[in-house]
C-alpha cells in the first residue's frame, strides 16, 4: 500500500503517524518543505523515501512529487496531512490522481464552511446556533436586531481564534466588519455555555474505534483576544450520551477513516429556541487530528498511542479503544502579561509527581497557547481542580492609597 503523508515534518510530533504506517505495512512516502537533512531523525527512520517541494502552495510542484512517486511505485492509495492547513491541497491531489480513499475537494470545501455544517448537524439531531452569512452591513444589522446582542463574528472557513469576536452593539459589528472584509464572515447568535470537543478515530464504515473529550479551561475565544490564561484538559469518563452524539454527527458527515476533532458547546443556562441547561449544541467539526497538545494529552490520560491507533485503524480496520482506562491529562497557559501567584518554578515543586513537561512557546503558538504551557496527568478530579486554580491564581494588587 503506497500512502503519500504530506508535510509530517510540521508539526514535529506528525514524524508519529509514519511510524504507525510503517509498522502496519505502508510503503509511506513523504513530501517535505525543509531540506532532508534538516528533518528529524526519527522521521527519517520512518519514511521509504523523501520529496522535498519548495513551498506546499506551489500545486505545480506538488502535482510532480506526486507524479513521482507514482511513476517509481505504482498507484497512490492514499494521501493524507491530517493538518488543517493542507485539507483543500490533499483533496486536490486526490481528485487529480484518483484516489478515493478521502475526501473529494468538492466535498472538503463544503465540510469546511460553517454555514454548510450546519444542515450535517440537523442530520444528526443535533442543535445549532442561528447565524447569517454576511453578504452586506445592512442585512447584518437587521439580524442582530432580530437575533439580539450579543454575537459572534468569525470566517465561515478558518480555524482557531483569529478575525473572531464577541459583538455587542451596531458600533462594533460595523467596526468588526469593516476589519475582515477580505473574508466571507458568519455572524452567529451568541451562546452561553462551555466548550467541549468529542475527538477520535472512525473506520471504513464511520464506526469510532477510539473516542476522547476534551474540556477546556477559559473561553477560548477571548483567550486569544484578551491574552487571558487558558487550558484544556482530557475527560475521566465519556458517557453515554456523548459517545452517542459523536457517532450520529460521525456518521451524518458520513465520515470515513479519518481522525477527526468536533467541537460542542454545553449549555450552561436554557436558551429559548435551543434547549434547556446541559443541551449539547454543535459548534463545528475538523476533518483532522485536535491540534497543539491534544494529541499528547489523549496519549498520557489513556496510556496509549493515538499515531498508532490511527494507522491501525486506517490499515487494518483493527482495534478498539472505546473502553480504555482513564486517568486525565491537561495543560495550564499562561501569560507572560499576567502576574501569577506561583511562578512556574513552585508549580513544577508542587505537581512533581504529576508533571509531563513545562513548555516555553514561540510567538506563533504563543498567541493561542500560552507563553508557557505547564501539562500534568492526575488520577482524580480535586487534584485537577487545585491544579487549575494555583496554575491561573493571580497575585493581589496593593491598595492605592
């Protein structure tokens, strides 16, 4: 079997899923944007062979490496980044050398429009927010008249945090959308509620074979706008009703042996027209791997190998990981803007016994994650709440005469 992995030298940790190829028998093929000798050598140990493009935004290139390796070891049965970044060029190349194994990039274009999710999470029975894909100022307007502030506004293709905000009045949504007219916006009723992702592998027939949660500690959104501290954390237990929700939207996007990553919100208060306290609402789903440190996080709470289990998953449809033993791993990041109650030194004395790394991060993940990122893996729940609360604790302010 010939599986072309598109750029598994970024991020770093990507060299794993080769390693779970080649140990499941793929002949794995890499293409890279860094010099060879630039790459890791653990990745290196794990690919057949190697082809090093200029910059992935090049097709031209792209469609030669392909080529390439199609004319040294015959049809390409898979091709696959498992980064978001790459979704719409691995669908490309997909269409361009018939290979069926994933999504088409018709349907990739679709399953990435918010807008578009939507009618897939109906499918499934399952609640959205009420939205408006903005086509001028005027109508957006009127739909915040008749919806009420306050409401969110973020690209209707995009990932993460960036060009969202929380919206309060006709002033900021004007402000707001005189910043992004570049891109195709969806203004959406805001809900009240907290953040939870259902994560996993699903095989050739969209059946999961391993299912993580994660719950998250801060707001996301305004994480990223306000510099605020922010966390994440894996679940102890799934219940029932939630493996059940994440197989109904699984299978109403009719997803096939992939990673995937869906996000939810939790209702922390009834909102008329969507349900009562604790109703699941969908927020959007990703056709790939949860990013940053999730995967390691699923890794360490699980005791498993999440790299591997997709491989065997995709290679063999072997393999089932929904009734694991659970403990729970989470990461706390923090602000250099911030002044902490405990510096970052008390707080790898204090959770010794349950620290996995501290991290100091480079602008570019600093801005999401954190300044530094401080991960641990606890067996109960108080240990991870008291965590929490001295990871994020401030110091006091002196009283100002």
């Amino acid at each position: 079997m010939n599986f072309i992995m598109i750029s598994p030298n970024y991020p770093d940790n990507y060299w794993m899923f080769c390693r779970g190829l080649k140990k499941y028998g793929a002949t794995v093929l890499a293409i890279v944007d860094t010099a060879y000798d630039n790459l890791l050598p653990e990745l290196k140990e794990n690919i057949d062979e190697c082809y090093v493009v200029n910059n992935f935004n090049n097709y031209d290139e792209m469609l030669r490496a392909v080529a390439y390796f199609t004319f040294k070891y015959g049809k390409i049965d898979w091709i696959e980044s498992n980064n978001e970044a790459w979704l719409d060029l691995d669908a490309r190349l997909r269409d361009d050398f018939n290979v069926k194994s994933g999504f088409s990039h018709q349907t990739i274009q679709e399953y990435q429009s918010k807008a578009c999710m939507k009618k897939y999470y109906e499918k499934a029975g399952i609640p959205t927010a009420r939205y408006y894909l903005v086509e001028n100022e005027q109508k957006a307007l009127e739909f915040a008249k008749k919806i009420g502030y306050p409401l969110v506004l973020k690209p209707d293709h995009g990932v993460g945090a960036s060009f969202t905000y929380t919206v309060k009045t006709d002033e900021e949504l004007k402000h707001y959308l005189s910043l992004t007219k570049q891109y195709q916006m969806i203004l959406e009723e805001y809900i009240e509620g907290d953040v939870f992702t259902l994560d996993g592998v699903c095989d050739e027939n969209g059946t999961i074979r391993y299912l993580n949660s994660l719950e998250y500690v801060g707001n996301c959104m305004d994480s990223v706008q306000y510099q605020q501290s922010i966390g994440a954390y894996t679940a102890f237990t799934i219940s029932d009703e939630y493996r059940d929700i994440a197989q109904r939207t699984i299978h109403a996007f009719e997803l096939k042996n992939r990673f995937f990553h869906c996000e939810f919100f939790r209702l922390s208060k009834e909102k008329k027209g969507l349900g009562k306290k604790g109703t699941v609402i969908g927020l959007e789903v990703n056709f790939r791997p949860p990013g940053g440190f999730a995967p390691d996080l699923m890794n360490y709470a699980g005791s498993l190998d999440v790299y591997d289990i997709w491989a065997q998953v995709l290679l063999t449809q072997q393999g089932d990981y929904m009734n694991i033993t659970r403990e729970s791993a989470g990461f706390a990041g923090r602000r250099n803007s911030i002044s902490y109650k405990y510096s970052v030194e008390e707080l790898e004395q204090k959770y010794k016994n349950e620290l996995i790394s501290v991290i100091y991060l480079p602008e570019a993940y600093a801005a999401t994650m954190g300044d530094v990122t401080i991960s641990c893996r606890f067996k109960t729940e108080q240990q991870r709440k008291q965590f929490y609360k001295q990871a994020f604790e401030e110091k006091r302010k002196e009283h100002q005469a």
